[in-house]
C-alpha cells in the first residue's frame, strides 16, 4: 500500500510542477500525467536498484545523475508530445531538481510515520 501511495504522490508531484513551472508549458493536462507515470516508475525503479550500493560520495552522484535522467526525459517527451514544451535543457534541469527535493522531503514525512493511518 505505501508502494501505491508513494506512486500517487510522485505523479501528483510531477503534474503539479508541469503544470506551474513558467518555462515548461502544457495545453493538456493529460501530457503531464502523460510524462508523469513513466517520470514516476522509473525513479521508482532505478533508485532502490542503486542506492543500496552506494556509498556517501558515489550517492552525491547518483543523485545528480538521477536528476540528469530525470530532465533528460522531460525533455525526451516534450519532443514526442506535442501538448508539451520545454524551453531548454536548463528548465528541464529546474524540473528535476525541484522534483527531487518534493520527493525526499515526501519520503522523510513517511518514514517518520507521519502518514500511519493511511
């Protein structure tokens, strides 16, 4: 269940910032829940993969390369989809950036137990 829910904020997350961030624009809301759930399944995916073998420097870039990932596919999808642009790499990288502080500060509210009921 906090699988689920985890999945359901990051893609609330994701829609929100796409749809609020000035140099990212969408004219469909569907295009951010679009770039949302895949946005969304792969950091679900590739972060516990890495991050059990890491170690405090090799986790700094992983982060990073994470958020790289992350904008580099943003921007992939403003490509393909045509209710969705990016105006350069560099709001891609804001994206992410932003995107990744939300989900950390997300993930500290659960493990402190916070969320219990749910």
């Amino acid at each position: 269940m906090d699988l689920l829910i985890q999945f359901l904020l990051s893609v609330l997350v994701i829609t929100g910032l796409l749809l609020v961030l000035p140099g990212i624009k969408t004219t469909k809301f569907y295009c951010a829940i679009v770039v949302a759930v895949p946005l969304t399944v792969i950091n679900m995916v590739i972060a516990p993969l890495f991050g059990a073998y890491s170690i405090p420097i090799t986790a700094a870039y992983f982060g990073l390369l994470i958020m790289v990932l992350d904008a580099a596919l943003l921007w992939l999808f403003s490509t393909f989809l045509k209710g969705i642009s990016v105006d350069g790499f560099g709001w891609a990288f804001v994206f992410a950036l932003i995107l990744s502080l939300i989900i950390y500060l997300v993930e500290l509210i659960f493990e402190a137990g916070y969320f219990e009921i749910l």
